[in-house]
C-alpha cells in the first residue's frame, strides 16, 4: 500500500488554502532571490546554477517545491508558526523523509513566523475584498537568505555548500518528473489543456487534459529503459482499477532518456529522449455502447 493511500489518482483535488498559497509564494519568491544572486555571471546555466525543477503546486505530493544544485536536489516544505503551534504534522514529516531517502534528496523546511497584524478600523475592515484570515496575518521568514534546515537534523542547509561534481545517477523520482514535463510541454505545444498532473511513482493516472474536442483525459506516463510495447502491455485495461476512470478516453505514453555523456543517467548530464506521443488504451464511446 502506499505511504498516500489510495493509488488512483483523480482529477478531482482538493483547494489549497488562501495562507498556505501566500506562504508558498514568500518562500519561493525569497529561494528564487537566493537563484538571482548565486547564478549571476555562472556560464553553464544548465549544470552550474541553480535551477527549479518543480515551481508547480501538484497533488497529491511530498513537496510543494524542488530545486537543485549541481548534483544535488532539495525538496523543501513550508512551516508556519506562532507561539506555541506548528503547521507541520507528523505525516507530513514521514512521507517527505520517506521519498527524500528513496530519492537521494536532500529534505528541507522553510520556517515562517505568523504574526498578527494591528487592527484595522471597522471601516477598512468591512470593504476589504481579501479574507479577514489572510488579512489579520503576517507571514515572516525566520532567516534571510536560503532559510532552509534539514527536516531531520534540524541543521541548517546552504545549497552552494552542499552541491558538488560528484557524479549522481538520477532517481526513479527525477526521471519521472522529467517524463511529465515533455509529455505535458507537448500536449501544450498542440494546443491541449492540461488540467492537473501528479509525479507520484505510487499513483496513477499521472496527466489529465482536455482534448481539442473538449472531452477530459487522462493518460499513464512511464520512463522506460526498454521496448515501450511491453510497458504498453501492462497498462492495458488500467481503467478497470477505479470505475470512475471508465468516464473518460484514457492513454499512455513512455519517454526515453539516453545520455550523451555516460552509460547511466547522471544528474545534471546532457540528455537526449524519445517520445512517440499518447497511444489509447481506453475508449469511453465504446465502452458505452
């Protein structure tokens, strides 16, 4: 069973709140200063820099933010405090250490105090558009700069101290994440809507999209090292797992990745993949009939 539950992933997500939104954006805008900085006057902006690899909110995951650094990749969470309480639960901490230790990242918490604004007169308050919640607080990083510790050490991580040329074979996780992104970049470029993706290893569909005749899809997506008409094959009725995917055309796509450099896949190396495109492998008019 997976450490999230039920493995079938829907398009169906919960919203996340006004405070954890605002709060993602304090944090990522403060790391992507941090970038700014570090990466001025850096050549190899492919390898050398600090580079994001995942900026999007998904769901479910183990991280709301990934960056990385040379070879080496942080996975950081945020953290929202007052006086005596904590944002961070206890799940929270066991799956990002879970996939981090699986993954070869580096877990991170980026700490926010909260504290609670003046208040305003009853005339400002009444014609204010924003929620009183998001309102009344303030959001403030404990530290400047990176503000990362180690979730488990409770050290504090400096991203440039810690990335090196050591080289680092990429994970089953990072190989993934890469195998959406071109699937995603090329429904896009096609002019498809994709409307929620997830790179879970553990859960399945991994995209859901819009196609051009407006109909919702959802499509499997697998790094493969070998022939896709096998990986193809084990996905065959997929859509047996859960009734409700039945509503919709499923597909499935595989992306290949072969470096140019060495015979592994190396973080940070040149690469060059394959991808065919989506093949279906379920058909929601038929299945009706």
């Amino acid at each position: 069973m997976s450490i999230y539950g039920n493995l079938q992933y829907e398009i169906d997500r919960p919203e996340p709140s006004e405070l954890f939104l605002k709060a993602r954006q304090i944090a990522g805008c403060q790391l992507q200063e941090q970038f700014r900085k570090l990466n001025t006057g850096i050549r190899d902006v492919g390898y050398d820099s600090f580079k994001w690899i995942k900026s999007e909110l998904t769901y479910p995951s183990f991280d709301p933010i990934t960056f990385a650094y040379k070879n080496a990749v942080f996975s950081v969470i945020i953290e929202l405090m007052d006086e005596d309480q904590t944002s961070m639960t206890k799940n929270q901490i066991e799956r990002l250490v879970k996939a981090t230790e699986k993954n070869n990242i580096i877990p991170c918490v980026f700490r926010l105090k909260m504290k609670r604004k003046p208040r305003k007169s009853f005339h400002r308050l009444i014609n204010t558009a924003y929620s009183q919640q998001s309102q009344d607080l303030e959001m403030i990083p404990i530290k400047n700069e990176w503000n990362l510790c180690h979730i488990r050490t409770g050290i504090e991580v400096i991203p440039e101290n810690i990335g090196n040329e050591v080289e680092i074979k990429m994970s089953n996780w990072e190989l993934q994440n890469f195998s959406i992104q071109i699937v995603r970049n090329s429904l896009e470029r096609e002019g498809i809507s994709v409307l929620s993706f997830c790179d879970l290893l553990e859960v399945n569909p991994q995209i859901w999209f819009r196609d051009k005749r407006g109909n919702i899809c959802w499509s499997i997506v697998k790094h493969i090292t070998g022939k896709p008409e096998e990986k193809f094959q084990e996905w065959v009725r997929f859509e047996n797992v859960n009734p409700k995917l039945k509503d919709f055309d499923g597909f499935f796509a595989t992306v290949q990745f072969n470096s140019t450099r060495h015979n592994g896949l190396i973080r940070g190396d040149c690469m060059n993949f394959k991808y065919s495109g989506l093949k279906r492998i379920y058909v929601y008019k038929i299945a009706v009939k």
